[in-house]
C-alpha cells in the first residue's frame, strides 16, 4: 500500500461542531443559498437548513459550511 492512499480518506465524512459542518469526500453542490444548502456525497444527499449560510472552505474533496444551522438531514 502506498503512504498516499494510507494518509488520504476515501470515505464519506460529516463533521458538526457549534456553526459549522465539515464534510469530507462529496462529489457535488446541488444546491447552494444563504438558506438551503444540498450536498451530494456517493450514497447520500446532506441537506442543511439554517440562515446566514455561507461556505469558507471549498475544495475538490471538502467543504466547509458556516452560519446559523437549524437542521441537517441525511437521505
């Protein structure tokens, strides 16, 4: 096994902490406003509701989500 593939994650990863979700290894923004965020990953769509919502972080494997989150759904 290469270090390469040992130190990157593959793997879906959501992460909530106080006004922030992380989300590791998604695939695509369905949809993005300041209200209603959706997210797809390989098996799943991540939903966020709240207000003031912004991304601060948006890289080809992660994002980073800011603001005041109301709800989070998972389907």
């Amino acid at each position: 096994m290469s270090i390469r593939k040992y130190l990157l994650e593959n793997d879906f990863k959501m992460t909530l902490t106080d006004g922030n979700v992380d989300i590791l290894n998604y695939q695509e923004i369905s949809v993005f406003d300041d209200n209603h965020i959706i997210i797809k990953s390989n098996s799943k769509f991540i939903t966020i509701l709240g207000n003031n919502l912004i991304i601060t972080k948006w890289l080809a494997d992660e994002i980073l989500v800011n603001g005041e989150i109301t709800q989070i759904e998972l389907r």
